[in-house]
C-alpha cells in the first residue's frame, strides 16, 4: 500500500474507534423540570428554543414585546407548565426575571431577544446604535447581574445568543455587529471572572451564522451569496451548548474554523468575505 493509503486507513481506524468510545454529553433528561427564562420567544430562534424545552419538559418563562404571539404560543404548549411575560425595550425583562426569582428560582437564563435590525451600509443615525446597544447589550447585561446570586445558588448556566458578526465585522452591519462584539467582550470576560472566583455559574456564548428566520432572511435577500441554516437546529444547538455548559458553541459547526481561518489570514480573507455581499455602487 502507497504511504497516502496507509495514512487514509490510519486516520479512518483512529476515527472509527473514537467514534465508537464517543459519549454524547448532552442528556435531554438533564432538562426535564429545569427552570428557564428565554427572551425574544415570539419568534425565529426563539420560538424554537421554546419548543425544544417543552419537549424536554423544562419549566419556561417566555418573554417578547407582542403578548398576543405568545398567547398563540401558549395554544401550543398545553401540556407544558409555562408563563408568558410581556417584554418592551426598557426594564420590561426584569418583570419576568424578578417573578422567577421570587418563585422558586433559575437555572437558566437564555439571552436572544433583538431589536430590529437594518442590514445596510452605514448612514450615520448614532442614536439608532445607541438605541440597539441598549436593546442587544445593555439590557443582557442588565439582566445578566440580576441573575447571578440565583444562577450561582443553583450551579446555572447564563446563555449568550451571539452571531459570526460578533467574531468577524461583516459588511452592513455595523450597529448590530459592535452590539455582539460587546457582548463577547462582556460576557468572556465574566467568564474568566466567575471561574477565578470559583462561582459555578457556566456561560455559552452562541455564535450563530445566516439562520433562515424571517427577519433575517426579509434583511439580506438579495444582498448575501450565503445559504441560511434551519433556525429549529441553531435552536438545538444553543440548548446543548448551555446544558453541557460549554464556553462556546458555533453553529453550523465549521464557523469555529473559519474564525480560526480569518484570525491565521484575515487581511487575505477580507476580499473573500465582501464576495458574498451584493453591493452596486451608486
Ligand atoms: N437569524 C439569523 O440569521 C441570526 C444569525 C446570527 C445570530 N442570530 C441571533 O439569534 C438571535 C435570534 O435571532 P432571530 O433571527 O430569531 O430574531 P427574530 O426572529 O427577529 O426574533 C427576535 C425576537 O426578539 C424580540 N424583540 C424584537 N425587538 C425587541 C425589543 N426591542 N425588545 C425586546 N425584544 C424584542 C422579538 O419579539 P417581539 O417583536 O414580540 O418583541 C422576537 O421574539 C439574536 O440574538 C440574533 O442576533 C440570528
């Protein structure tokens, strides 16, 4: 056999047994009765996040702007234990985290609430950054502080729903992506703080490619050479990451190397990046 074949048959035998000693660390049972508050549930992601915790019998709190969404979400879920809470921009989420707080306790807090996103070239509106720091940012960190004692009372997890543009700027995303990039500042390092201080609350930041939601795909039709993945696996993806408690999850998966592929390359990489952006100049 030529050297290339042995290693092909190497490779191939290492990866057979490692498949087969392999052990799935997520156990949907883990979920079963745990206590979640997840924001932005009346839609996207969300909404399937939601779905995927009543499957596994978690106890949810669901928070979002439009009450009548999640009354039409409530229909759906009528074998699970649930409460529905009305969110708005300012300190609404806090009505919803204080009433779980006061009932017997968190073990997940599930940050994925947004506000309305322009995908666009920069026009120079600084108080619509202001406005969605507030929305994407502050308000996770907010709610973040507000958690913690009971997170760590109950060795919980705080989940992060990030996006590549919080790794990687993209075009026509410059509010939106500076929000994420805080969020992977802030929360990274509060990861490293907690681990020092031996406070055994886990945070899975959750970095999201192209996902087929309808605002996201109402935001880059025509504008992006990129496929969208399905928004109930992401969803999948976020809830494992967070119950396994790992730092970070990517998904589809090859995010992760293509972070690592633009860190190694970046200023070769840029030009192939704006090749997936449509753009004619005016
Ligand atoms: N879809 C993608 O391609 C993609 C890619 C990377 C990362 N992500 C991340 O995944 C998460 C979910 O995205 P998605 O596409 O599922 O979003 P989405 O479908 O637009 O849903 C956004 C959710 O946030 C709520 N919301 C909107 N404005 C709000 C406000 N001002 N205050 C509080 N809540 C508000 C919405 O409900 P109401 O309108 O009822 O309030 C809705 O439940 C986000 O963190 C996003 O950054 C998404």
């Amino acid at each position: 056999m030529k050297p290339v074949g042995k290693l092909l048959c190497a490779t191939g035998i290492v990866a057979g047994v490692l498949a087969f000693f392999w052990k799935d660390p997520f156990k949907p049972e883990s979920l079963s009765g745990a206590r979640v508050l997840l924001t932005g549930a009346s839609a996207g992601i969300g909404e399937q996040m939601a779905y995927h915790y009543a499957r596994f019998g978690a106890e949810i709190v669901l928070t979002a702007r439009r009450e009548a969404v999640l009354q039409d979400l409530q229909g759906k879920f009528f074998t699970m234990k649930w409460h529905k809470r009305r969110v708005g921009d300012g300190d609404g989420p806090f009505v919803s985290l204080l009433f779980l707080l006061s009932t017997g306790g968190l073990d997940y807090l599930v940050l994925n609430h947004i506000g309305v996103t322009r995908f666009q070239m920069w026009a120079g509106d600084v108080e619509y950054t202001r406005w969605l720091m507030q929305v994407n940012f502050f308000s996770y960190v907010a709610l973040a502080t507000a958690a913690l004692p009971t997170l760590e009372k109950n060795t919980g997890s705080l989940v992060v729903v990030s996006s590549l543009t919080g790794k990687i700027p993209t075009p026509f995303t410059t509010s939106y992506s500076a929000t994420k990039f805080a969020l992977d500042g802030f929360f990274s390092s509060l990861r490293h703080e907690l681990i020092m201080q031996k406070r055994n609350v886990s945070i899975t930041l959750c970095i999201l490619g192209l996902i087929d939601t309808d605002s996201a795909l109402e935001n880059t039709r025509g504008k992006v050479h990129l496929t969208a993945s399905p928004a109930p696996e992401a969803a999948l993806a976020i809830i494992r990451g967070g119950a396994t408690r790992v730092p970070e999850i990517f998904y589809p998966w090859w995010l992760q190397h293509v972070c690592y592929l633009w860190a190694l390359f970046h200023n070769d990489g840029d030009e192939v990046l704006r090749s997936y952006y449509n753009y004619s100049s005016p």
